[in-house]
C-alpha cells in the first residue's frame, strides 16, 4: 500500500500532484491545517489532485478569482465552491464548511480571532477535512511558503513569459519537522506546476 493511514479514523490522505510530492511526501493529512503563504498559484496547485480524485473544496474569501482560474491551475471547478464573499468574519462560513467539504481554502485570516482559529483547526480534525488559510497561522501542522525567483520565456529580446520558478519550502510539527525545499515552476510551460529540471536553459528576466 502505498498511501499512508495515520490520519483521524484511518482515511488516506489527499494526494498532491507529483510536482509537490517533495514537499508533501504524504500528501494532505485529513484533520490537518496546512498554511499556504505567498502564492495563489500555490494553493490553488494543492486542491489540484484531490478534486480529480473526486474530493470536493471550497475556496473562501477571494472575491477576484474566477473559475477559469481554478482550472487553468488543475482544479476540477466541479467540485469547487467558491464563497468569494463571506462577510465581515469567515470563520463561521469555513466551519459549516468543514463539516462536509473535503479541502477548504481560507483567505482572510487576519479577521479571525485566536480563539476561532483554534475552533476551526479542532473542527477540521474532528471532521477529517483539511484547512488550508493562506497566510501565517500559528499552530499550523504544515506551513508552505513560495517565493518567486524568476521568470522564464523571454529569449533575444522577444517571445513571451512561460513560466515562473518559484522556491517552495514546508516545514511543520512532528513527521514535519524537518525542513523539504522544492524549486518548480508555478505554472510551467507545459502545465499548471512542474518541476525545475536540471539542464533549465531558458533566459531568466526580472
């Protein structure tokens, strides 16, 4: 069996797409919080997997995301909720949530209190979903940070933007704890993320 069985009630965890494997050998623990800073394309990249596999997500408090954003990025739009406008608070929007979506996507954290942090991290646990809030998230299982690096494409003066090569670090608690970097492209050329091959020669700009 390749998939491992430590999360709450022994559910399996939510794959990633192999690009994000080296950061996420595990995948994505259900009743886990995983915060995601500094990319968009980074979290839209995490619900990618899952959504094909059939699990459903939400995406809360990003009002300029479009749907065809979501599937450019590899998420399966029909198995997407978007609440782009949850209200002065999202906490009590991504609780009902995580009662019954599978992945939940939170932007807009600094409006949430410590306390209703803490509740919504015990509820993804109790319900085995998964809470990823984009942003710091004190106590987070699982914190990803992308930094951007540079932009590939533009050769001898001309041509277009391609990709952007990003670095990718996780680190977390527990089987977490040890720091996994990662440098991919966010998006590739050839698809929404890919892995930075060795003989890269494109030009590098900005």
């Amino acid at each position: 069996m390749g998939e491992r069985l430590d999360a709450p009630g022994g559910r399996p965890p939510f794959p990633v797409v192999e690009p994000l494997a080296s950061v996420l050998p595990g995948g994505l623990r259900p009743g886990s919080v995983v915060a995601v800073q500094g990319s968009m394309a980074l979290l839209l990249a995490l619900l990618a997997a899952a959504t094909e596999k059939g699990a459903w997500a939400a995406l809360i408090g990003v009002g300029d995301l479009g749907v065809l954003a979501a599937a450019e990025a590899g998420v399966v739009v029909q198995r997407l909720a978007l609440v782009p406008r949850p209200g002065p608070d999202p906490a009590p929007v991504a609780a009902a949530l995580l009662d019954g979506v599978a992945l939940v996507a939170l932007a807009g954290i600094d409006r949430i209190s410590p306390g209703a942090r803490r509740s919504l991290a015990a509820r993804a646990r109790q319900r085995g979903s998964v809470l990823l809030p984009l942003g710091r998230w004190p106590g987070a299982d699982v914190e990803l940070d992308c930094r951007a690096e540079a932009w590939h494409g533009i050769e001898a003066g001309h041509g277009r933007l391609r990709s952007r090569e990003v670095v990718v670090r996780a680190v977390g608690r527990g089987a977490a704890a040890r720091p996994r970097t990662a440098r991919l492209l966010l998006p590739g050329p050839g698809g929404p993320v890919e892995e930075v091959l060795a003989d890269l020669t494109i030009r590098a700009v900005g």
